[in-house]
C-alpha cells in the first residue's frame, strides 16, 4: 500500500481514546492512538475496561472534540448507543463517538449505529482499503473543528462546577484567549477573596506522579465525605508533530466521582513543564469553589521550579534512582519544596537515598539541628494499596496546607509510623531464580555430553574386548559380559579363546575400570536395563502403576494391512553413549526427562479432546456441553465465560453491561448458575474434568464451581438415603418464610442431561443435612474432582488485561487457594492454568510465548516456596496452556517445554516425579484465524492439531473455523471436533504414540528452541526477574513488538497466507460475514437479573457477614479462600469483588 499523506489539523484536537467497558483488548487503540497523536492530535488516553459513563465524563471534563472506542467483546451497539444518549443527556452531542472491533461489529450493525447517530464505525474493510493512516486522517479530519471560539459560558455554571462550562473556559483561555478574556478578568477579581489552597506537585519523569496523586485523591474523597477536589495535569507536546500524549488519566481509579474534576493540558511548548494556561485553568478551578486544587506538571530537570509560582504547598516527587548524593545538590527544588516524596521505595538504595535527600534537605533548609524524624520527605510505594508512607504522605500534606492557608482540610485520616516497605511477591534474595534455572539445566547438559563421552569410550573398550573373544553376541547376550558392578572378568577370561591375549585382556579390562569410574551408576543401570526396556515394548501387554493402581496396555495395534504397529518405537542404537545421549534428553514417554510424554502410554478411552462453550446463560450453555459430549465416555468441559464475569462483575440493567450479558461467553454470577451450567454432568466422576477460562474473579468461580461438586454429592446423598421429601420439605420451609420463589433450570432439560445439581438450587447442602455428614460429603468431593481453573495473573498483566485487583493482591489469592488445596487434599484439580495461549493470542512468536510462560510458572513456583509450601504438594497441582500455530517452532514447544520443567524442578528444587511433569493443554492459534476464506480454517486448524497430538499435549481443544467472524454454531463445532477424532481414529500414523522422536529436524528444533528460552530467561533476570520486568513493561513490549512484526509482513505480503494475502479468490477473498450469529437473548439476560435480584434478597443478611468475614481474613492474613468457600454460597460474584476491593486495591493500567 502506497504511503498516505498524514493529515494536518486546522485546529487544536483533542481525542479521547480507550476499549471499551470488560474489554482487554487494548493492542489496536494502543496503535491507533499513537497514530492519532502522530498526527498532531493531543490524545487522552483511559485504557481498557472503560464504562460509557467514564468515557463521556472524561470527554466533556477534558473538552474533547471526539472520543475513538474499540470493541471487540461483544455489547457494541448497547455500548455505543448508550454513550450518545449520555452525552446527549449531558449537552454534550458536538463530541463525535468513532468506534472499530474488527469482524465483531457487523456491517448491519455499522448502519444501525451510524444512523443512531455515531460518526463512523471502521470495518477490516475499511483497513484494507484506506490503511490505518488513512482511517486516522479520517478521524482527525471529521474531529477538526474549533473548541472555546465563541463567548457563550456563563459565570453561574461555571460556580455550579458545570463541567461542560468549565472545561470550555479552560478551552477558551488556551485557544482564544480573547472571546475568554472579559469572563476570565471577571473571575480574577472574584478569587481575590478565594483562600482554595493549591497543592503543586512536580518531579522527575517516570517518578510515579500519577499514581501518587490517584492515591492522594482516594484518600482524601475517604477522608473528607462532602469536600471536592480539581486537578489539573500537564504533560508535554511533541515539537515535531504539535500532538500529545495526556497519559495521566490511565492510572487513575480514584477520580470517577462527582467530587472530583480533572482536566489535562499539554504544554504546548517544548522545554517547559507547565502550559501558559496554567493560571487560567487554576482560576477557573478557584472560581468553581473546589476545596482543593492539586496541580501536577509533566517531568521535569534539575532546574525546573515553575511550580511554585502557582501553588501554595509544593511537593517534589522523586525516586531512589538519582544517582551520586552530590546530584542532590543540583536539584533546585529541594530548595522550595515544602514536602519531598521518594516514591518507588521498593528500589534498591531507597533507605540510603532517604537519609541522602534528608541531608539535603536539610542544609538547603539550614535545620542542621532538626531531628531527621521531623524532616518533610518521605519514603512512599504508590503502586502498593494501603501503603504507609503514602499514609504519611497524606496527613502531612493536609496538615501543610491547613496551615499554611487556613484551609478547612484537618485531616482526621489514621496513619501509623510504619515506613513504606514493599510486599515481596519473590524474596530480594531469589530474584536470580530464572539464571540459575538455565545455569542448572545449562550445567545438566554438559554433564549429559560428558557422561555420553564416558559411555562412548566404554562401549570401544567392551566391544574390543568381546572382539578378542571371537563370539559373535546374539541380541539377547549382548551385554553377557556384564553385570551391575562392571565386567564380569571371571566369565570373559573363562571364555578365552587364545591364552596369548590374557596381558592384552587384562590391560583392557583395567582400561574399562578406569574409565568406568567416570561413569554415573544411574547411567550405568540405564545402559544394563536397555534390553529388558526393549522386550517390555515388545511383549504384548505393558503394565505400569499410576497412584498404586496396576495399568495394562496392548503394545501394538494392528494396521488393516495386518503390520503390527508399535505404540512406542524405540531407537535401534548399538553405542553406549548414542542410547545415554537419547536416554538422558529424549527417553521413552513417561520417563524423565518427559520428552516425549509424561505417561509410558496414552490413557485409553479418553482421547485429549476438550471442547470450548460459553455463550447466552447458563442453560444454553449447559445444552452446548451436552451436545458436544453426548456418547462420549469422557465429559472434559472447558468453559468461556463473559465478559462481565470475567471482570468480576454482576449483570446490570445499565446499557453498557446489559449489551454484554451473555456474549463471547456464558453469564454466571452465582452459585446456582454453576449448578445450571454443570447439572447433568457429575462432577466427582473420575472421567468428568472441567476447565474454567477465568482469571481476575477465578477463586469466586473456583468457589461457586467446588459447591456445585459438593452438593450434586450431597443430592446423590439424599437419594441414596431416601431422604428426598424431608429435604424437599425443607427447602419449601425456607422459602415460604423468605416469601421468595425458587430458583429453577430454565427450558427442557437436553439429552443426557439426568438433572443431577438441580435438586438442591437456591439451598447449600449444609442447610439440609446434618453438618458432619456434610462436612464429610465436601471433604470425599473436593478431592476427587478433577479439573482445572486458569487463575494465571501474571499472563493477565502481560498480555490479556483481565486483571482486576492490584498484582500483588491477586498473586496472595492464588497462593491462599493452592495453600486450601494442599491443606484439603485436592489432588486431581489445578489451581491454575499457566498460560501461553493469550501470550500468543495478543502477538507473541511461540519461543516468546513459551519462554515467558515457563517464567511465569516458575515464578509461581518461587511465590508458593516463599510462603512456606513444599513443592512435592503443589506442583502436581500447577498446569499449562499453550497454543499452537503453524511454525515450526510450534512442532516442539510441549517436548521443549516438558525437558526444561523437569530438568529445572528435578536438579534444581529436589521435586519429586509427580511434581516434574508439566501438564498441558493445546488450543490451537485463534489468531490464525481469518476473517477471509473462511473454509481455510480447517485446514490450518488441522495441522496444529497435528502438532499437539503427534507431541503428548494432555488435552487438546481446536477452534471452530468460523470462531474468526462470530461464537461458533453447532455444525462448525461438529466438524472442529471431527479434527480431533479423524486423526485420533484414523489416522495411522497417530497409532503411534511417540511418532516425532528421532526426527533430526525435531531434535533440532528442540535443541534450539531449548537455548532461545534459556536465553529469553536471562533478558528477564537482567530486568529484576518475572515481576521486575512486568513493571518495565517488558514483556508486553516484546509481545506487542513481535505482533506488529508479523502484521506488517502480513500486510506487505512477505509472509504468505493463503487466502488473506496471497491466492485470493476471483473476487479477492473479502472478509466474510456470518450467516447466523450467536447472541444473547432479551430472555436470558432478564434471567440473569432477576437469579441476581433474587439471591441478594434471599440471603440479605447472611451475605454481609460473609463478606465481612473474607475482608477479616485479607486484613489478618488468614486464608481468604477458606472464607470464599462460605461467601460463595451466599453473596454473588459482583458483591465479593467489590469486597475485595476494598482491602486489596483496584488494579492499576499501564500505558
């Protein structure tokens, strides 16, 4: 595509972009801001998982000539409509809404909602046809009009904190300071009485300013219940292009309350901190009778005290970082500021740089008496929730103000003395875990080499000896002359032919003794046992033991052509060290290190098909997983879940929310929704496994799902024992007395569906049975269900934004959750899913989705051990979630990732064999997934599922070939599943169970692919380990670094996809649009409302005492899931987050 001319604006524009409300996927507006600001437009930038109400308050609150969404979740047209009638509610219809989300959005929606009244929806057509530039000059240039021209703002409003009228002053005063000038002089002359104290905040660039002020905000809105506070924030224009990044919003939780008004300036002007307008937005403010004004500045050099001149109390912001003491000496305002703040306290060197910065501060300030106690400089960690120092920091800002301008602000806020001190998820003394992770296995494989050098040297030696024998050795002697210890020298000399040759023999046998002494006795057994491993491959039955159970496998099937087909096929190798080198990297399945499997077979009856459903409620998809597992022996259920329950949220009549009940996913807000959802299917059954995709709110969907379990036993229980009236008559006494209906299972029940988990809806067993037998029912349930919850945060921040409490908060979650699990026994359930595939998902190559990944589960495994769990209980409770592409990479990533788990937690941590094997599932790419062509999907979708078979994945889920364009239907399911059972059931090669070994390009590629991520491993530990990079935000770069690598060879045709870029149909492939999408019902999301209105009337008290009790144990350091098992029960999802909330902290988004 021709290179488009960048539009120039007339006017000064400002944009307001962010994804939409319970939408992760921030990669297109993070490029399609950048672009906009490149086109000289100052762009707000809010983030992902951003409700119509902030957007629009934001948009009129900064003045915005135009707000740009995505949307890629589903709930658009709700969305979209929902924010037109606000902004019209608000007078606010001169913003212009722009939206985009791919193939979600489909052209008859387009229409309906640009004739609504939304400017312009792009299409993937739309992209190909103008370019990404070419759709911003298309923005821009309906966006460019002016703001602030006309001299139409009355006084009053202005007084009455309008924030339309207010924002149009500040407009006016920065674009036509002329029609603003006789209102403004008006309002000069007022705010000469006005005594609203300013608080002027500065420092250096990347110091955390904004998430200081964010936590300054909540603290003073908790601290003061009626007073207001307006903040003006300033961030630089760029001097090439005039546009700007205003970024300061994205880290704000705090700010979206009717006390607060923010509105972000650019300097418009390089080398200065402040805009010109400064005064006259802080005049305005003044006149709005805020009781408070802070005032934050872009970064700033060692120079810059443009501050002071405008606030009242000033605080610098600064970081341990700053270099040599004598640094201090130039910084000017250390001279001025009343309060200094070292944010970052985490940072190496933060107790030596506060004593440094005190020193200073102290002979800028000549206290050299003063005690260093009564200093104004404080440590504070603003990233950490409820943080001391920030505390500290508060009290002693308000105290200054009051003072200082006898501002109504004494704070009552309780602080401690407590220094800021972070909450290590990984000790300081472990941060290198990932370098000697590769050390060791680096180490492993150099004695590997040098053990298989040993052993190629004693095989010469023997074979010598034995020739000097003159016996030809039948494969069933051929190690004759040996036994445990070595050489039996007895029996060689006994069989000498020539007496002449014993000073010969007798110097060889002392050659292989000597030699032998380097050789591991593990590695000797191995070579002795060589010969019987073979003849257990060859007999007819293989037995093993799992747990202590005796399994029995036919080694072989027979082919139509009657060839007997081996299960496993073993190498032919003669040579010592040629079998030690395959026996120590490669083995047979089920041995370590696990190359080519974790079992010696694989489990009959059960192939590793797992099929993904989710969509409308509960019902519908409880009918999907009947239909998708009828006649199958084994239920394995895998579950996407929408999006407001994926951000731990309720359903809600509000537009923005009700759009999405249902959508992309199933809606389960509660308990009884879990028994819906799984009702049929018995959960306790040892061939029944369910995954959940579900990640910030996972231990309240773990909650409700481990009840489900309980009291579908609890019901087999009641039957069993003929119980069924006097239950029955129970559950009718408490709801006669609630008044209240009773929840029931929507619809007809589908085929196979016994209506197991119904029984007991609207009640917990506990209610209804004698509380040891209960007790005794969920103890025997929670440790045989089998299944897994993906639960994996670290994935989430780096690639999926799903996030929903503070990093650290959540990790503690999971570890509370993996501690009740060993404590309880759960045994077959994982407590989580380390996930690859939404690394891949937002852009990754499979090395860097695997390297990160396994840095991930490690850094689990760090976390776990640092709270005092032995890894021999929760390793086997750790899984793995990859996806597979079509690289080649994607041939070896599960060898791979198995060789480097088992290497690392066997050498390194001492682990036990349960806890060496890596488990994983396979989804295969969704991002190969085109919206053109869509019949070519298969076919992609056939081969990496190819891959994962033909590499030992555990279980194996292939996407719909319309999954591309819309949720998939009953027939694209069919044939997704049929990929699965073709190559499993007809297939022949697939008979084979380890069909890649001894490839040369596999061992290759693994060998290569080995090193990258040992490699990748030591690029994370130069950056401070898994978390250390996180906060650089290197893993995402990368992810989004590798993505655009790959869009742009796609785009250009350099990487050749069939259909999309390259053997286009005569019509050229255009993006196709589904015949039949799959949405919620009006019905269904009514249902979920009223499930929701109904448990909160029903169990009104007792919900507030549970919830109560899980913020005791988060604030007493007590295992909150223990807790959530109760308040599952009771409260429903939305409740608990809101909790949890309160004592964890909101996540915070990162640019």
């Amino acid at each position: 595509m021709e290179n488009v001319k960048i539009y120039k604006p007339k006017h000064k524009v400002r944009i307001v972009t962010a994804a939409s409300l319970f939408d992760g996927h921030d990669a297109a507006i993070n490029i399609m801001r950048r672009i906009i600001q490149s086109t000289g437009v100052e762009v707000i930038h809010l983030g992902h998982d951003r409700s119509v109400e902030e957007v629009v308050n934001t948009a009129i609150q900064e003045d915005a000539n135009a707000i740009a969404m995505t949307s890629y979740q589903g709930g658009h047209t709700e969305y979209f409509k929902y924010m037109y009638d606000l902004l019209k509610e608000k007078n606010a219809t001169h913003i212009k809404i722009f939206g985009g989300g791919g193939g979600v959005i489909l052209p008859e929606e387009i229409e309906e909602l640009e004739t609504y009244g939304i400017t312009r929806i792009y299409s993937p057509d739309d992209g190909r046809e103008l370019g990404l530039q070419g759709m911003i000059n298309d923005l821009v240039e309906r966006s460019d009009y002016p703001l602030g021209d006309k001299a139409n703002i009355a006084l009053q409003k202005v007084q009455d904190k309008d924030p339309g009228s207010m924002a149009r002053l500040i407009s006016s005063a920065e674009n036509f300071p002329e029609t603003a000038q006789n209102l403004l002089d008006e309002i000069h002359e007022i705010n000469k009485s006005c005594k609203t104290p300013v608080l002027g905040i500065t420092g250096t660039g990347g110091a955390g300013k904004s998430s200081l002020v964010d936590e300054l905000v909540r603290r003073f809105l908790s601290d003061f219940t009626d007073k207001t506070i307006g903040i003006i924030s300033v961030d630089p224009s760029k001097r090439k292009t005039g546009g700007a990044l205003l970024g300061d919003r994205i880290r704000m939780n705090a700010i979206n309350s009717p006390r607060v008004y923010m509105r972000s300036l650019a300097t418009r002007q390089s080398n200065l901190a402040l805009s010109k307008h400064v005064r006259e937005a802080v005049q305005v403010l003044k006149a709005a009778q805020y009781d408070l004004i802070i005032l934050e500045t872009s970064g700033i050099g060692q120079s810059d005290t443009e501050i002071l001149d405008h606030s009242d109390v000033s605080l610098y912001v600064m970081t341990p970082e700053f270099g040599a003491a004598t640094q201090l000496e130039k910084i000017d305002m250390l001279d001025f500021a009343d309060l200094v703040a070292i944010n970052k306290f985490d940072k190496r060197g933060a107790l030596d740089a506060l004593r440094d910065v005190k020193k200073q501060y102290k002979r800028n300030h000549h206290l050299f008496h003063e005690d260093d106690a009564n200093i104004p400089v404080f440590g504070t960690i603003a990233s950490q929730f409820n943080d001391p120092g920030m505390n500290t920091l508060y009290k002693n800002i308000m105290d200054a103000l009051a003072k200082k301008t006898d501002a109504s602000l004494n704070s009552q806020y309780h602080i401690t003395n407590e220094m800021s001190e972070k909450i290590f998820v990984i000790p300081p003394a472990r941060v290198r875990y990932l370098s000697e992770i590769s050390e060791n296995n680096r180490a492993y494989d150099q004695n590997v080499n040098i053990q298989v050098n040993v052993a190629q040297k004693l095989y010469g030696v023997y074979k010598t000896i034995t020739t000097l024998l003159d016996i030809k050795l039948s494969k069933q002697n051929e190690l004759a002359y040996l036994n445990k210890n070595g050489l039996d020298e007895e029996a060689i000399k006994n069989d000498l032919q020539d007496e002449s040759d014993i000073d010969l023999i007798n110097l060889l046998i002392a050659q292989f003794n000597k030699v032998k002494m380097d050789l591991d006795p593990y590695n000797w057994e191995e070579i002795l046992n060589w010969p019987a491993t073979i003849k257990k491959y060859q007999d007819p039955i293989y037995s093993f033991k799992v747990r202590d159970k005796e399994i029995k496998i036919d080694t072989h099937t027979t082919s139509l052509s009657h060839t007997q087909i081996p299960k496993v096929a073993l190498p032919k190798y003669k040579a010592w060290g040629d079998l030690l080198l395959w026996i120590l990297q490669e083995n047979v399945p089920g041995k370590f290190p696990y190359t080519a499997g974790l079992y010696p077979f694989k489990r009959q009856g059960e192939d590793p098909t797992r099929m993904f459903a989710g969509e409308g409620g509960p019902e519908r998809t409880n009918r999907r997983f009947h239909y998708v597992s009828l006649g199958l022996p084994a239920k394995r259920l895998s579950t996407a879940f929408d999006s407001v329950t994926l951000y731990g949220n309720d359903p809600d009549l509000r537009p923005d929310i009700y759009g999405k009940i249902g959508n992309a996913g199933v809606s389960i807000c509660c308990l009884d929704d879990a028994k819906k959802l799984y009702s049929g299917f018995d959960l306790a059954h040892h061939l029944t496994s369910v995954s959940m995709t579900i990640n910030g709110p996972a231990p309240m969907l773990l909650g409700f799902f481990m009840n489900a379990a309980i009291d579908q036993q609890c019901e087999k229980y009641i039957k069993e024992n003929g119980l069924e009236e006097e239950v029955e008559q129970k559950i009718k006494a408490i709801y006669q007395e609630s008044g209240l209906e009773r929840p029931t299972y929507k619809g007809e029940l589908p085929e196979g569906n016994n209506g197991l988990g119904l029984m007991l809806l609207g009640v917990t067993g506990d209610r209804v049975l004698p509380k040891e037998v209960y007790e005794k029912i969920k103890k025997e349930t929670i440790a045989v269900v089998r299944g897994t919850v993906q639960a994996d945060i670290l994935k989430e921040d780096q690639a999926q934004n799903t996030c929903i409490f503070s990093t650290e908060f959540a990790l503690r979650l999971m570890g509370d959750v993996q501690e009740y699990f060993i404590e309880n026994q759960v045994r077959n359930f994982y407590s989580v899913s380390i996930s690859g595939y939404h690394i891949a998902e937002a852009g990754a190559n499979p090395i860097t989705q695997l390297a990160l990944t396994l840095a991930n589960g490690f850094t689990y495994v760090e976390y776990y051990l640092s709270r005092g769990m032995d890894i021999n209980k929760f390793g086997p409770n750790l899984s793995f979630f990859f996806s597979n592409g079509i690289d080649p990479e994607y041939a070896v990533i599960g060898r791979v990732a198995r060789r480097i788990w088992a290497k690392a937690l066997k050498e390194k941590y001492g682990a036990n064999p349960r806890a060496q094997m890596l488990k994983y599932h396979i989804q295969t790419s969704g991002r190969s997934l085109h919206a053109q062509e869509i019949d070519f999907n298969d076919i992609r979708t056939t081969l990496q599922a190819l891959y994962a078979i033909y590499d030992n994945c555990n279980s194996l889920h292939t996407n719909a070939y319309d999954e591309a364009i819309t949720t998939p239907t009953e027939e694209s399911v069919r044939r997704a599943m049929a990929i699965q059972l073709i190559i499993n059931k007809e297939l022949g090669l697939a008979k084979n169970e380890n069909p890649i070994q001894g490839s040369f390009i596999i061992e290759e590629l693994t060998e290569l692919v080995e090193e990258a991520v040992l490699q990748e491993f030591d690029r994370i530990t130069e950056r401070g380990g898994v978390l250390g990079a996180m906060e650089t935000m290197y893993q995402r770069s990368k992810i989004q670094e590798e993505s655009l690598y790959y869009e742009t060879l796609k785009h250009n045709g350099d990487f050749p996809i069939i259909g999309v870029n390259t053997f286009l149909s005569s019509k050229g492939s255009p993006t196709v649009t589904p015949g039949e999408v799959i949405r919620a019902t009006e019905e269904e999301k009514q249902n979920q409302i009223k499930t929701l209105q109904k448990l909160h009337k029903t169990y009104e008290d007792s919900a507030d005492d549970a919830l109560e009790r899980v913020k005791e144990a988060a604030i007493q350091n007590k295992n909150m899931f223990e807790e959530l098992m109760d308040a599952t029960k009771v409260c429903s999802l939305g409740q608990i987050t809101e909790a949890l909330f309160e004592v964890g902290g909101q996540y915070r988004r990162n640019m």
